[in-house]
C-alpha cells in the first residue's frame, strides 16, 4: 500500500480549526479507497510557538520537514507578534528552501458559490493563476541605511533571475498546452523597467517553443480592471510573485471569497515536500467560535491529491464541495449558513462516502 507522509502545521487562529477538517477528509479518502493511506506527524510551529520559544518553528525544522512528502499548513499570524516575522520564519523559509517556485491558485465560481459581480455566469470565472514562489519581489533582498536618523533610507529590491522566471513561465506555458487554454502573462513592463522588461522578455522566448499556445499580455493594473469587467478573458495567468498575491486576493473576491480560496507550494520536479494551504489567514478575531469555513481547506486538500496522483479523489472532493454550496444547508456564516467549521468536514465526510 502507497503511504504519504504528510506533515501537519496548523498554525494560529483559525488554523487548528479548518485544518483539522482537512485531515478528516483526507483519513476519510483513504478509508474509502484502500489503495493508499495517510501518515500525518504535528508540529506545533507558529506565532505561539514564537512567543514562548523565540523562534516560528524549531531550530532544525526544514531538516525534520524533508522527510515528508508534502506539509499541510493552516495558517500563520497572530496579534503580538510582528507580520514580517510570522511571514519570513515560517511559510517563506519553507516556500524557499524546498524551491517550492510554482504557487497554484484556482479562481473558478463554483455552483452555488456568492459572485458579487453582476450578470457574470459561473462559466466566466475559471482561471488557473501560476505566481512564481521564490524570488521577484519576495526576494528579501535589500539594506535599511542610517535606521532611525533623518536621512533614513530603505531599499527594496526585486530579484528576477533567468533560471527563475523561465521555469515559471514554461510551466505555465505547458499547462496551457495541456488543458488547451490560453494564457496571459502580466507584467508592469511600462514602469518597472529592468525587472518587468526582462520578464516579458523571457515570456516571448520561452513562448517560440510554444506556437500552438495562444497568448496574451497585460499591464497589471488592467489586468486587475478586467478581472472584474471581463473575466472570461483568463484562463491560464503567470506573473511575478507580488502581482500573483494580489491578483489572487481578487480573485478570492470574486469567486466566493476567502473561505474558498485555496493554495498550492509545489516543487515539480518533487526534490522537496510541496505545501499546501488555504490562503484566508489566521482570522484571530473568530479563532475559536467554530465558525471558521474549511472548504478552503478542503480544496487544498484536492490540490494534494491531485499532485499524488489521486485526480479522481480530487476532482470527487471539489465535486462535493460544488453540491454543499448548492444545497446551501450546512455552511458556514461567511457563505450566508449557520454550521459549525466541523459540521461542514463532517457533511463532505458523508458525501465522499457516499
């Protein structure tokens, strides 16, 4: 029997809460299926941890994280303790050091999921948004110059390395290959004019081997107009890692908000464990009422299967998803329900099972 061995952070807040629901599903899956079985091992890493340790996660975490085949994250954040430290110690280290340079993010309305555009159909909003995951404008590269004083300066660069932004770019280019769709590139190329230029440059270099693939390209701030105009216009998007964040959030807004909006960390080439996560933050102001959604987790948990190689199981779980936001009976306050976050697992439970 295949094992998976997966690595559990819950993180803070609300994590606990909707990551526990995404274990739950997947024991479930592997019960039902019988070909496979999940190995789950928790760590208490996070903003708590911090507090109490000094540190987001243990001093050999990446060493003890290796191990795994792939790291399910809930969420990291927490008043108290600065953002920039629960980013940069905990989910970026992970993203950098396992080169985890795809970050996959579905924007697609489901049936029965809130729109707040008007006369849009659901069809219209199916977009896959490739964000390249480890360097750009994450790069965390920069100087604080005469801290504290008059003249004080910070500089921010962005990192775009050939090697970086092709491999990003090609395998956006591939999956539109595959699933048939086009792809549109955005870019600031018009002010950014070194890191933006080159990466254009690269997106109509890599495009030659690629004739059969329809393109587009797209300033970002009319990008972000059209993803509320005129969504139907994306199907498979690559850009750089700060547009990514950004467009993703709106996208997030359109599609049924943050309580189904998932996320992927994926190494391709599988050297290292992929990541994956919901993308709605630790939320501490209703850590703890029971109200938080998990569906957002529950699609990351598609995501996994999907990259194991269960895409029946995944696409059986998004299926799931789409049917509870129909039937609209067991949801969570923030789609308009009254269920308790355990509630919602134990109704995708029932379904899967059936």
């Amino acid at each position: 029997m295949q094992t998976h061995k997966i690595a559990v952070i819950a993180g803070d807040g609300i994590g606990p809460e909707v990551i526990n629901e995404g274990v739950k599903v997947l024991k479930k899956i592997a019960e039902l299926d019988g070909s496979f079985q999940f190995e789950f091992e928790f760590f208490p890493w996070g903003c708590e941890y911090y507090l109490k340790e000094g540190r987001m996660m243990a001093e050999n975490g990446m060493e003890i994280l290796s191990g795994f085949d792939a790291v399910l994250l809930g969420a990291v954040g927490y008043p108290g303790v600065p953002d920039h430290i629960s980013l940069w110690d905990l989910l970026l280290v992970i993203r950098k050091s396992f080169d985890q340079y795809i970050n996959l993010r579905p924007v697609k309305l489901l049936k029965g999921a809130p729109c707040p555009l008007k006369d849009v159909k659901r069809e219209e909003i199916n977009m896959t948004f490739i964000r390249e995951n480890s360097e750009g404008e994450y790069a965390g590269s920069g100087s604080w110059l005469f801290r504290g004083k008059p003249n004080e300066v910070v500089i921010q660069d962005g990192v775009f390395s050939r090697h970086g932004c092709e491999r990003v770019i090609r395998y956006a280019y591939e999956l539109a290959r595959k699933e048939k769709k086009t792809l549109t590139n955005v870019s600031k190329g018009n002010a950014l004019n070194y890191s933006m230029v080159f990466w254009d440059q690269i997106f109509r270099e890599v495009g030659k081997d690629y004739p059969d693939v329809e393109t587009h390209s797209l300033m970002v701030d009319a990008a972000s107009m059209f993803m509320v105009k005129d969504p139907a216009r994306f199907q498979i998007v690559v850009t750089s890692n700060l547009f990514g964040d950004i467009l993703t959030d709106l996208g997030a807004a359109i599609s049924g908000g943050m309580g189904l909006a998932a996320g992927a960390n994926l190494n391709p080439e599988r050297k290292f464990p992929s990541m994956f996560e919901p993308i709605h933050g630790s939320a501490p102001d209703i850590a703890g009422k029971g109200i938080a959604n998990p569906l957002a987790t529950v699609w990351s948990v598609s995501q996994m299967l999907d990259f194991f190689g269960h895409e029946d199981w995944g696409k059986r779980v998004l299926d799931v998803i789409e049917e509870m936001l129909v039937e609209n009976t067991c949801l969570t306050p923030d789609l308009g329900g009254t269920a308790k976050t355990w509630e919602v697992g134990d109704r995708v439970v029932e379904k899967l099972a059936k």
